[in-house]
C-alpha cells in the first residue's frame, strides 16, 4: 500500500496490513473537539524532524487498540515533542546504552511537561491536557495498561519509520553500526503489550534488514 503523504513519502514500503496513514478507523465515533484537535496537531508536527514517526505513533495506537481513549491517540501523535524545545537532555549514544534510565526518563519526562503546556496553550481541553501526561511520561518504559499501549505505538512506528534515521547516524559516524542494530533492537524487545510486542518483533526485523542494505549502500 501506498502511503499518502504531505510532504515526503516514508523511506520504505508500508506492509499490507499496516494502517493507512493518517485514516481514523471506520465504525468509531470521534469527538468534535478531537476531530478539530487532529489536523491541528499535524500542523504543530509538520516541521519536527521525526514527524513520520509521531504520525505513525498516533496510527499504531488505533491499530493496536482500536478502542484507544482519544487522549491516548493525542499523546502517541505528540509524545516525543520535547525534542522541539531546545535545552533538553542528550544522549551520548555512542557509549550509553539506549535503555539509559536517566536519559529515557529525562526525556518522556520533559515531554510530560511540554505536551500539556502546549495542549493547553492552544486551548485544548484541560481534562485532555492533565490526560495526556502519565502516558508520555510511560512511553519509553510502559508500566501501566496506557504506559504499555504507548510503549507499543512507539516502538511499532519508530522500527516502522527509522531504519534511515539510524543508518544516518551510523554514515556520518556518531555510533557504530552495532549501536545502530542495539537501538533496533531494544526498540523491538522493550515492548510489554502482547498484541503490540508481536507487531513491534516482526518491524524489529524488517527495520534490521532496511538497515543493513543502507549500510551496504555506503
Ligand atoms: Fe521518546
Ligand atoms: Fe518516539
């Protein structure tokens, strides 16, 4: 399937039974307010580096559990936005392992912080807004039923999205390949949702094998 996108299609096929890009599920009733909210978000996103992978976040979040809470799909869709504030915290991926407890809780930290501020800055519903937070800050690790469906949708979409992001930093030398198949990995096996785990192995092993042909085409 082809995706539909606005600005640059995603670097690989998307596979058959993934979801269409940017499709609510049909039979769901959405709320106004998340309807008018949704194209808004993907305003806010539009120019962050990794937007294909926010938007496939929110996609896999309704694949995964299609009856997901609405805040649930607004926090998969914004759940990294920290990284669009300056000053926030850095990983030295060369040497610190990717499952850093600091760096990861430092970062779905900040984006717990920064969500809400944003949601509530453009006049989102508060109710949302004090929603969103507990998710975002589980997304690295899961923990709770929310924290674990969040878990997935990111890791889901990331292995999905950024098998060149990674084999980017390995091209221009800021980690060694292993380190590059290491964050693949643990995107793959962190994940505690069953449903999402099983999804989440199998694009673990399609974004290895993306990886590793960009490698070869050095
Ligand atoms: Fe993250
Ligand atoms: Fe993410």
């Amino acid at each position: 399937m082809q995706a539909s996108h606005s600005l640059r299609p995603p670097a690989f096929e998307i596979e058959s039974d993934a979801p269409a890009w940017r499709v609510l599920p049909e039979g769901r009733d959405f709320s106004p307010e998340f309807l008018e909210l949704r194209p808004q978000i993907f305003g806010w996103i539009e120019d962050y580096y990794d937007r294909d992978h926010l938007t496939r976040a929110g996609d896999w979040m309704l694949a995964v559990e299609p009856e997901a809470p609405e805040y649930l799909v607004v926090a998969a869709l914004l759940h990294d936005l920290e990284r669009k504030i300056p000053g926030g915290p850095q990983l030295e991926f060369a040497t610190v392992p990717w499952s850093d407890r600091e760096y990861n809780d430092a970062h779905a930290g900040r984006s717990a912080v920064v969500v809400p501020t944003w949601l509530t800055a453009f006049g989102a519903d508060p109710d949302l807004a004090l929603a969103v937070a507990q998710p975002i800050r589980e997304h690295e690790f899961g923990g709770s039923p929310d924290g674990d469906l969040m878990q997935a949708a990111d890791s889901i979409s990331f292995l999905e999205t950024n098998a060149d992001l990674i084999a980017g930093w390995v091209n221009t030398g800021r980690c060694t390949p292993e380190k590059g198949v290491e964050k693949l990995r643990w995107m793959g096996e962190r994940v505690r949702h069953p449903e999402g785990g099983k999804i989440a192995r199998r694009y673990m092993e399609r974004s290895i094998r993306q990886f590793e042909e960009l490698q070869t085409e050095r």
